[in-house]
C-alpha cells in the first residue's frame, strides 16, 4: 500500500525546504513547499493509527463548523498550534506554528508571501488549507475513537492448538483478515502465507531467543494464523493485526511497522532478518559451495528485475525467472521449500510489463539449478562434465565423514557420473546392493499457489485451497477491505474464482488478442467499474497488477 516506497507524504511536508521567490505566481505553489500549501491538492496523508499518533483536544469534527484557531493540532508526530485563520485571495488557510524550527521557512503565505499573522518564531511558522486542515483533524479523531476500543492480546480470539492449513473455502463477508488502516499489504500477505498453505510454518515454530520476538511469533500463531485455520470462524479481528504490527515494530526497532502504510517485500524481508530464515540459496555458476557457504546468497523473497527493453506489453512469470537469474548470473543452489517471485516494477506499483501471465508450474530443471558432485566439486554447468548426476545413499552414508564441502541444504547431495562410476567399480561381481538414482531435474515443479495484486495502493489476493484429493483444487479471492461500515470498520471478503484457470489458459493460448480486447476495454470512456463486471475486473486485476507470486 505504499505511495513512494518509503515514508508516506506527510513526512517530507515538514522537512523540504521552501523558497524565498517574490516572483512566485499567486496561483502555484513555490518549488519545495509541502503539498498541504495547495488549496486545491488533497490533504497531507495521515496514515497514523497508534496512540502516539494523536491527542488533540476536544473539538467539534463536523468539517464545517470546526473551529481550530488556539487549538493544538499533530502534523507528522510535531505539536502545531493554530494561529490564526486567513483569507489569501479566494483560498482560507490555517496559519500554524510548529514546535520545532522547520528548515526553509520563514513564516510568510505561499500564496502572496506576505505576514498574515505573527509567528513566535517565523522558522517555525507555516499555512495550510482549511480543508487539509480539518480532514487531517477528522482522520486522528477517528484513529483516537478506535485506539480507546482496542483489545489486549488476551482479550483476542486465541487458539493454542497447531491447525492445519484449511482444505475446504470459508466464504463469505467478514471472513478472512479484518484490515486495519492501512494494513491491507500485510492482511494479504500473511492470507497467501497461511490460510490454505504450510509451506511458511517453520516461521511459527522455530526456537526464538529474545523476548519481543517470543511475543510476536506467539500473536502471529495464536491469535492470527490459528484462527484464520479454525473451519468454526475463520476471521481474525482487527486488533489481532494491531498487535502484530505494534510487536513487529518493537522487535525490528522500526516504529514506521506499527503505523505506516508498507510493502509486503519490507514484511517479509522482515521475518527473514527476524528469524534468519531465508531457504531460497543461490550460487554463481561453476562454484561449488565453499565450507563456510560465504559464496552462497540466501533469500526469503526473490526479487526480479526486467527492464523490458523491447517493450512488450506482456510476459509470463517464469521467463522473468529465469531471464533474472540470468543476467545475475546465478542459479539455484538447492530446491528451495517454496518461490515467492516479485515482479519487476519501476516503482512499488509500476511494473515493467503492462500484464504478466502467472505460470501456474515452473519447472527447476539443469538450466537453473546448480548440482555439484560431493566427490571432485565439478557442476553441471561444467562443459566437460556428464549432466548426469546420480544419489546413492549407501556411498554418502559411507563417504561422507571425509568429505569437505559442504553437505547440508545449502546443496543437493549427488555425484558425477564419473564419480558414481568410481564409488561403485569395488562392487562388480559382489552381492551388495547400492540404490543409486539418476537426480532427474525436468521432474523438479514448483506450483502456483498465491497471487498478491496491488492496484492504488491497495492490496487483494488470489489464493489456491487444495482439497483433500490432490487432483482438486479450487481459487478464491481475498479482499481485507473489501467495503467499510459507518466509514470506520473495514469488511473483509473471501470469495471463489471459478473461472481462474480459465482466464491463464486464454491468455496462455492466444496472448496478443487476450491482451488486447483487456486494452481494448480499458481504453472506453467510462469507470472501469461500468466497463467491466466483478467477475472481469477481477481477471484484470490478475494480470494487471499481479505483483508477488507463491510457488510450492
């Protein structure tokens, strides 16, 4: 949900500096005045929900009949009192005095760079509109009204016994994760993660040492995961997320977790620093692994870049895959547990590629797996080496203790046709039998199980719910904020896609015109929501947006 990657708008307000250009034209805003000077741009993006976000005093919030001069006011965690209230031409502004010095301004309107009121300290003194003003006053009322009704942890939904992923769809409104503010980035995340799918459970039981970390492993266990899991319910409430973000917070020392709108790359980037759990290891071609693994590159999230110089306007996710891989170049430098591949993207909601094809299989065969004989060292990707390598349990159980490479995940266990051929020449004509076996790699196929689509900065998922009989599946749709009660409480939304692999196959089949009849609607002059029905705005938001991408 993240607007520029970092710091939502409202910080740079308070920290770029203005100008002091009498030539300004009254209708525009100087270069490096903060946005909230403009009488006609929307207000400073307050984004806050946590106590410390606001605590102003009693007001009456009707936008109209709201009266802030004399009042205190939070603008980016800094006190602001309101000076006074001005008319510049036809724009009303706020005149607002901060707590602290502001470097580049000196107290005169932006608009006619003149002294409407006096300043205390002119570096201190800025205007803003009344509008801004007011909305950003509204949002922080409303943040406090909600902060006075939060749950503690014990007062949540808690479910100590460890559930299964679910095997049959819960359904419906209010099921799902209940979004909180801006948290849509991670309620979709930790839905692909857990919801229908194990392959991230190592996360929930691992031996943790510190404090802060044994309480956020336990509110991501116990009060969300759990009872996602519970086929009774199935809806996390709001403040089990709260909660989440305010332990994430306080165990990466990172205060921007608790309150911020983010990217789901940060989230999970950082479980991978938190937990030291990043299974995904690559290798640069022709190196096998030293001892100590210093040339092994480990992630949690792989993160493709594809500048897309021809300027396609669709791909599939498996040829970024591999073409990422190899303009590192790497491979793979073992099978991993799972894939979470991140389209390219300009920036957090451009991608390089107008729509992208998710593979619902990728194959990990010789072309991007590293293998390396435990024996003499040599890969695959040798040229002078057989591209057969071979397992044989009872020669590693055997050779093992002498060997030097490494030998745990960080490589696959195998030998060289040449080495195989050695280890076994001492059994022609003996009565002991070796199990060898061929590693055969075009078997290797990692499937598709999660798509995280961001349009706007909102995030939805695409997530697959495998039966109990590995032949059926079927695809749902999540949305943590899919509609708002009494403009406050968001409704989350879990809903079946039963045209999912339908829509891959017709754009598997005949791409170009696939692609073209969705420009070709865009492209109509009138809201997409008229343009296009549920059911096809959903197909579009699958290809147009898809941004992060699960693999098992």
């Amino acid at each position: 949900m993240t607007t520029d990657g970092n710091s939502p708008s409202y910080q740079k307000q308070l920290s770029n500096s203005g100008r002091n250009d009498n030539s300004t034209p009254a209708n525009t805003v100087p270069p490096g005045l903060p946005s909230y000077y403009n009488p006609d741009g929307g207000p400073p993006t307050q984004q806050t929900t946590s106590p410390g976000a606001a605590n102003n005093t009693d007001i009456d919030h009707g936008t109209e009949s709201m009266h802030l001069v004399g009042t205190q006011i939070n603008i980016n965690k800094q006190k602001c009192i309101v000076k006074g209230r001005v008319n510049c031409g036809t724009e009303e502004l706020y005149a607002v005095e901060s707590d602290k010095s502001l470097s580049g301004y000196d107290g005169r309107c932006p608009k006619c760079r003149t002294n409407h009121v006096h300043f205390d300290d002119p570096n201190r003194g800025f205007y803003m509109s009344v509008k801004n003003a007011h909305d950003v006053v509204t949002k922080q009322k409303l943040d406090n009204e909600r902060l006075k009704g939060r749950k503690d942890i014990p007062q949540l939904t808690n479910i100590v016994e460890n559930l299964p992923p679910l095997d049959q769809p819960i359904l419906g409104k209010n099921k799902g994760i209940e979004g909180d503010s801006n948290s849509c980035y991670m309620d979709a995340t930790i839905f692909c993660m857990f919801a229908y799918n194990n392959v991230f459970d190592k996360l929930l039981h691992m031996e943790v040492k510190t404090e802060p970390l044994k309480i956020l492993q336990k509110v991501l266990r116990e009060t969300i995961v759990h009872v996602l899991r519970d086929q009774r319910n199935g809806f996390v409430q709001r403040d089990a997320l709260f909660h989440l973000r305010l332990q994430l917070s306080e165990a990466t020392h990172d205060p921007s977790f608790k309150e911020m709108e983010k990217d789901p790359s940060e989230f999970l980037r950082a479980f991978e620093t938190l937990f030291q759990y990043a299974p995904l290891k690559t290798i640069s071609p022709d190196q096998p692994p030293k001892p100590d693994e210093s040339n092994i590159t480990t992630n949690i999230i792989w993160e493709m870049f594809d500048a897309n110089p021809h300027r396609l306007p669709s791909t599939n996710i498996a040829s970024i895959f591999r073409n990422s891989l190899s303009e590192i170049p790497a491979k793979l430098a073992t099978i991993p547990p799972f894939l979470v591949l991140v389209a390219p993207r300009y920036a957090l909601a451009q991608r390089s590629y107008r729509y992208i094809i998710p593979d619902r299989e990728i194959t990990l065969d010789n072309s991007i797996v590293q293998l390396v004989c435990l024996k003499c060292q040599k890969t695959n990707h040798d040229p002078e080496t057989s591209k057969d390598f071979y397992f044989c349990n009872e020669c590693y159980k055997k050779e093992s203790p002498s060997l030097s490479t490494v030998t745990n995940d960080a490589t696959i266990t195998c030998y060289c046709t040449s080495c195989s051929a050695d280890l076994h020449k001492h059994l022609a004509g003996s009565n002991h039998t070796h199990h060898t076996k061929r590693v055969s790699m075009d078997k290797i196929k990692l499937n598709l199980f999660a798509v995280l689509c961001i349009e706007t900065s909102h995030y939805v998922a695409f997530v697959k719910c495998q039966k109990r009989n590995p032949l059926q599946h079927e695809w749902l749709f999540f949305d943590s904020m899919s509609d708002r009660m009494y403009d406050e409480q968001n409704v989350p939304l879990v809903d079946r896609v039963p045209d999912f692999d339908q829509w891959i196959n017709d754009a598997e089949k005949g791409k170009d015109e696939f692609f073209n009849w969705l420009d070709d609607r865009r492209g109509k002059r009138q809201p997409t929501s008229q343009t296009f029905s549920e059911n096809s705005m959903r197909q579009l938001r699958l290809f147009r947006d898809g941004a992060f991408f699960f693999y098992e």
